[in-house]
C-alpha cells in the first residue's frame, strides 16, 4: 500500500513554522527557505506544498484565522447555552489581542499580513475579505444584543462596531510594554459596561 500524506496537515506544520519565524525573528527574515528549515523540511518539500511566498502567507493567515476563530468557538461553550452578548463580544475581543501564547502567534502572522498585504494586490485581496467578514461578525452581535434590549436603541450598530474594534488596536501597546495585558483587558470591560445598559446579564 502506498503511504498516505497528510497534506493538509504538512501545510499546516508550514504555517506554524512560518508563525514562529515571524514571532521570533520578525517579517524580514520570512521566506521559504528560512519557514522550511523551521519546518525541518528542504526548500524542495515546502516547494511542493506551495509555490510561492505569498501563496505560503496566504495560507498562514488563513490557518491563524481559523485557530482564532476555534478558540472564540471553545471559549463560547464554556460560557453555557445561551451566553450574555457582553460576554461574547469579550471574548471575541480578548481572542484578538495578545494575551497568550496561541494569540500572540496569530496577531503577529496578523500584522506581517497587513504589512505584505499594503504592496501586493492579491494578497491586500484577501486581507480585506478577512476583516469585512470579521467586522460583519462584529456588528451582527451588536445589532442583535440592540434588538433584543441589551443595548441601548439609539446606538448607530455600524459605529458602535468601530469602536469595539478599535480596541484591538491596543495591540502594539500590550507587545512593546507600553500598557499590560490586564490594563487593556479593563479598557474592554469598561467600554463594554458603557455600552450595555446595565440590565442584568443572566436575561
């Protein structure tokens, strides 16, 4: 019988070598030869998986979208069958910052993207794709926790999205020690307590 490769699961090795080449080392020493020596792999195996830098990035970046979006998913079990929008759009938030390890990795990949994205157009593509969708994500939980009374209904949901995903900005901040992970951590809760209306959150 022939061995089966699991080429999902390579391309996914690549990505998290290519996550901490990134981490440790920074965006300009990322390409293919450096991830694939990461990887323990030869440039030639990485080759087979992807055919360029920007295909191998695009990847990356998807992955790490995903991991974000499976820890969001694991976080929102714990919080019970039917959990408050407050503390759901926290969580949300608190995944897009670097506050552990897993996150860390995903917001730097974040930020090498955006930077790769400002000067190649396929790739600025596809980051835009992935914030508009996360930014619609964003505002549909705030419209509903507006329809269904948790939020105030003179609330423009469009801006109050703004403003919640301005927070993420926080980032550069928390990875240069200007603030701690806990200070921002309390500039989310306070801003979400401005926003809600303060009805009680088991409703």
């Amino acid at each position: 019988m022939p061995k089966q490769v699991d080429h999902r699961g390579r391309r996914e090795v690549i990505a998290r070598a290519l996550w901490r080449v990134v981490e440790q080392r920074g965006v300009a020493h990322l390409t293919m030869r450096v991830v694939a020596q990461e990887a323990g792999m030869s440039l030639g195996q990485l080759q087979h998986y992807f055919a360029s830098r920007t295909a191998m990035l695009s990847f990356a970046m998807d992955f790490a979208s995903e991991q974000t979006s499976v820890r969001v998913h694991q976080g929102l079990e714990k919080l019970g069958d039917r959990p408050h929008p407050r503390d759901v759009l926290r969580l949300t938030l608190a995944e897009m910052l670097p506050l552990h390890a897993d996150a860390r990795a995903t917001s730097r990949m974040s930020a090498a993207y955006v930077l790769e994205a400002l000067h190649d157009e396929a790739v600025h593509e596809q980051a835009r794709r992935g914030l508009v969708q996360g930014r619609a994500l964003i505002e549909r939980l705030v419209r509903q926790a507006v329809a269904d009374g948790h939020i105030a209904p003179d609330r423009d949901p469009a801006t109050e999205t703004n403003l919640l995903l301005a927070l993420t900005g926080l980032t550069p901040l928390i990875e240069l020690d200007v603030i701690r992970p806990r200070d921002a951590l309390a500039a989310i809760d306070l801003h979400l307590d401005r926003l809600f209306t303060g009805k009680d959150r088991s409703a």
